[in-house]
C-alpha cells in the first residue's frame, strides 16, 4: 500500500505522517504525528511511552525473508513449504492473529476452514471468559466515546490503565472535556478496585483493594446492594472491602447519570475466570434499574478485537472454533490453543503474530515445540526460532494499511509510515491460501488417466 | 524454610517497552525477571534487593533476584512479576474448561535460593 497518503515532505528525506494510527494496544489512538527519516520513525507525536517504544523499535530489521528448519529460504519456497506443513496435518491450529489486520485475519480463518483445522485467537487467554460471559449474561454496552462524552462514573476493575493503556485515562475514560460532563476529570468520579494499590491509584477517587481472588464476591455484594438487600458486615473478612465503604460506592453508582465499568485481565486470569466476568456484567446490567451503566473489557493487544469480530462474523463464535466437521463448533476448553496444545492433540500449528512459546503454559509450551509450525512475526521470538517454516513480515500499521478494531468495537483506518522489503501478513496467508487451495482442486479433480481420457 | 504466597503476574509500562526493544534485549530479560516482595515480607525474611529467591508450585519454578515493591503497591503475601517465561513456568495446562489456565492470583511457595539459575 502506498505510504505517501497524508504525509507531507517537510525537508529532503523527512516526511511527516499526520493521523496514523497506533496499534500497540487496545486504545488504538488515531491522533499520531510522525516524522519518518527513511526506514525509521524518529518522532512520534502524542504517543504514550508504550506507543513511542512501538515506533521506535519497528525499523526494518536485516533478516532473511523466511526461515526452513533454521535456514534461509525465499517467500516462495517457504511459502510452498507452509502449505505442504499444513495440508498434511489431521488436526491444524490456527493462533494468535491479535496483531495483525482484519483483512489478514480474513484469510487466516479462511485458511483453517480449508484444512479443517481449529482457529483460536489470544482471546483465549485474555478475554475468553468475558466472551464465554458475554454468551451467557450479554453485554450492556458503549463506545468509548460515549464514555468520553458521558460518564460521570467510571469504575476500573482489575486492570491497570496507567501501565497497560498510558492514554486511556487522557483520551477516553477520566480528563477529557464532553458533551455532558464539560469540566472534564472534575465531572467524573473514578473508582479503582484491584489486588494492588499500582500507579492507576492515583487517578482514581476511592481505591477499593479486594482481597485476591474475591472479585466474584465483591461484584455479588455490589449486585446485593444494587438490589437493596441488606448485607452482613462480615462482608469485609470476604473481600477486604468495608460493607460501608460498599454502600458508599453503591450510592455514588446509584446517583451517576452515566456509569461504565472497564474491566480488566484481573478478573479473566484469576480463579473464577468467566464468572468474574459475568458477575461484573450483571451488575452493570442491574444498575441499568436505576441509570444508565455499561461494562467494557479493556483489550491489550491492538487488534485482539478485530480478531474476535473476524470468528464471530465468519463462525457466529467469538475464538476456540473448531472448522473440522464442516461447520463450525465451539467449546472453550475443548478447541481452545493452549487446550489443544498441552493435552498434545494439534499436530501442526499456524502462528500469526504471537508467541505462545514464551506465554503459554509448560504443557502448551513443550507440546508446540515438537509439532510442525508455520509462524509469521516481524520480530524474532522463541515461537520463531522453534517454527519449521518463520516468515519475516511487516509491520501492521508501521508498513501496512488496513483496518484494525478499537476494544469498544470501532473499526479504524491504518494509516502506515513507511515501506517495508517484507511482505504483510495478508500478502503471505493470501500466498499460502492460493497453494492450499491449488492443491486440494487438483486432487478433488477426477485423474485423466485413471478415466481413461 | 519455604513460605506460601500468591503471585500476581501482570503487565508494567517497563515490560511493554523493553518488550519493543525486543525479547532479546537486556532490558526485557531483567523486566520479566524481577520479583517484586512486599517491604514487609522482604524485612522478615531478611531479604534484600537483588537476592535470588526461588518460587515455585506443583507446575514448575523459576529462580530471580527480588526488589522491595514500590512504597504500598503489595499487600503483604503477595507477590508481583511482569509476565513472561518465568511467569509461564508455573502455569498449569488445565484450563477448567474455559481456554485460559489460571495465570493470575497463582498460589506459590518461596525461599532464598544460593545458587543462580
Ligand atoms: S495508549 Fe496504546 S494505542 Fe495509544 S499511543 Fe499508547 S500504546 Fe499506542
């Protein structure tokens, strides 16, 4: 894709790219000024610490274009190899795909539903069990900038935005002057409930610090109060949390005009799991009897949402999808990555830009190593080095164009620096699509010979 | 002797960045390598900043230097490290049927260690 859309040269071999897009998190912030100085970003306007350390550090890397087995090898070649590895197993996984574009993760699923493989996304072990949880309590729900225009009430539970999302606070949930709520942070009230008093304390009014793994009986005691029953105070031994500074809180969500609780990997990663999840998107859903309130994840990756857009659209699941049976069924745990991989059943794994042999569980870990693998990232990284066929690739929103999906579920435009010698994600899945799919019509193709013709 | 904790694996601004630079650098290795220790609990174990402990649980262990957390950020018998491969070492493959293993709020054991890894 051409680079040169709304970027102006301001001196020979200095361009500056106004409103690009970053993709390190989930904020996905479309407000970037860069300054490019050939194959480098050396400014990068109005990103937070995270998103200057992304466009500092993705320049265009001397590496070979693929790696076979540890060797050298061209796109083609490798390309031809991807496509014998993945045809030839019985039970492929597709994983990863929270960064990379949606037009990318098109054809990643389409891929898994040729070889009837199983597609699952980093959701799985971020915010799966809050999809697991959208499916059974649902999701009352906002964008980000109605929280921007309207709450007066924001509540961050089990996430640390100061650390995770630097400028969720300034450009979304807590400082922003809208509509509503004109004077900005004043207007608002922000809680922060969590097992450690992090840097996010500080901008935040109340700090509610809830014993660990208690969650799921704060948010019961929340939804008790919401509905007026009377509550013992040996609440607190259950949650660390005084059953007065619970009523408090409840009266503040009672009076707001617009409330939203974003919710975090805190709730998703700790015992409990998708009944966290749930028990916050009840209350969420329960105060709707006396305001207005809505429950969001806060996504980390830049286009895990765009990912589970992609399988829901395509499968009507959101992640875990198993393509085998020639149509698509769901059951987390059952056709989940690190399911799959640690009870040793995958026999062949497509990675697209992610590392579950630095995240995954050992099982998972020491599984995946020994299995076929056919991995695309444009950094090196221990899934790379153990990859049978590792493809070098660009870099999604730094040289390619596409759509990404902010974590409220708006898409946004890719608006990339520079070209890159890699090729994207898109142009190698598209590459290994077209050999899949070459090969199976010649096989389904009745043989000339044998007919007689 | 071997204490219990809870280990909280999670994100830093630090690990975020270094994990730009890239998984090979110094700074990435030494981010997801740091146990951060109550001050309370690093007093009475007669710890301090730069000891190598070993924490460890029927999955796996890993062994690192410790820090003092930063002023009240842990509760006593908690434990802070920044996600990575050490983090993962003690992660289970059961997921109880949802696809995510438990990776936070992970009960451990810890204790001085001599040796380095
Ligand atoms: S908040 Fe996230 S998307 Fe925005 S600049 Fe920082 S890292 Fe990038």
């Amino acid at each position: 894709m051409s680079t040169t859309e709304a970027a102006t040269e301001t001196a020979p071999g200095l361009r500056v790219v106004q409103d690009a897009t970053c993709t390190f998190c989930g904020c996905v912030c479309d407000d970037m000024e860069l300054t490019v100085e050939g194959d480098r970003i050396t400014k990068a306007k109005n990103a937070c610490v995270l998103g200057k350390a992304w466009f500092f550090n993705h320049h265009v890397e001397d590496r070979p274009e693929a790696l076979i087995d540890g060797q050298p090898a061209g796109y083609e070649q490798a390309m031809d190899r991807a496509a014998e590895i993945l045809l030839s197993a019985r039970f492929p996984l597709t994983y990863g795909l929270s960064d990379t574009t949606t037009e990318a993760q098109r054809v990643a699923l389409a891929i898994t539903d040729w070889i009837g493989g199983i597609v699952d996304t980093t959701t799985s072990v971020c915010h799966g069990p809050s999809g697991i949880a959208f499916q059974g309590v649902g999701e009352v729900t906002c964008s980000l900038g109605e929280v921007k225009n309207r709450a007066d009430y924001v509540i961050f539970w089990g996430g640390n935005p100061a650390e995770s999302h630097p400028r969720h606070f300034t450009k979304y949930s807590l400082m922003p002057k809208g509509e509503f709520v004109p004077n900005g942070r004043k207007d608002r009230t922000a809680v922060l409930i969590d097992v450690r008093k992090t840097k996010s304390a500080k901008a935040a009014d109340h700090f509610l610090q809830v014993k660990p793994r208690r969650d799921f009986e704060l948010a019961w005691a929340l939804r008790a109060l919401a509905r007026g029953v009377e509550l013992d105070p040996s609440i607190e031994e259950t949650t660390g949390i005084s059953l007065e500074t619970l009523e408090e809180i409840m009266d503040g969500m009672k009076k707001a005009k617009f409330g939203v609780i974003l919710f975090g990997m805190g709730l998703t990663m700790t015992r409990g799991k998708h009944l966290n999840s749930e028990a916050v998107l009840a209350l969420a859903r329960d105060m709707n009897e006396h305001t207005r309130w809505s429950a969001k994840p806060m996504r980390g990756h830049g286009n895990v949402t765009g990912a589970d857009n992609v399988v829901s659209w395509s499968t009507g699941y959101p992640f875990g999808v198993h393509l085998g049976s020639g149509f698509p069924r769901f059951n987390p745990g059952e056709f989940t990555a690190s399911d799959v991989l640690a009870r040793g059943e995958a026999d062949a794994a497509l990675i697209i830009a992610s590392d579950p042999m630095s995240n995954f569980s050992q099982p998972a870990r020491d599984h995946l190593e020994g299995i076929p693998s056919v991995v695309l990232d444009p950094k090196l990284s221990d899934t790379a080095r153990t990859a049978s066929v590792a493809f070098t690739t660009s870099t999604y929103g730094i040289n390619t164009g596409g759509t990404v999906y902010r974590m409220d579920d708006v898409p946004i435009p890719l608006r990339p620096a520079f070209d890159s010698p890699y090729k994207s994600d898109l142009e190698i899945l598209r590459g290994i699509e077209s050999r899949i799919r070459q090969r199976q019509l010649a096989e389904s193709l009745p043989d000339p010979a044998a007919s007689g013709a | 002797m071997a204490e219990p904790f809870i280990l909280i694996p999670g994100r830093t601004s630090q690990q975020g960045v270094t994990l730009n630079e890239g998984k090979y650098t110094e700074g990435y290795r030494v981010e997801i390598s740091t146990l951060q220790v109550a001050p309370e609990d690093m007093q009475r174990l007669e710890l301090e900043d730069g000891d190598l402990v070993r924490v460890y649980n029927e999955v796996g262990e890993f062994t690192v230097p410790c820090v003092t957390a930063r002023g009240d950020e842990l509760p006593p018998g908690m434990l802070f490290i920044s996600y990575g491969d050490n983090s993962s070492r003690l992660m289970g493959g059961d997921t109880q049927g949802c696809g995510m293993p438990d990776s936070k709020g992970l009960d451990v054991f810890l204790e001085t260690a001599t040796v380095s890894e």
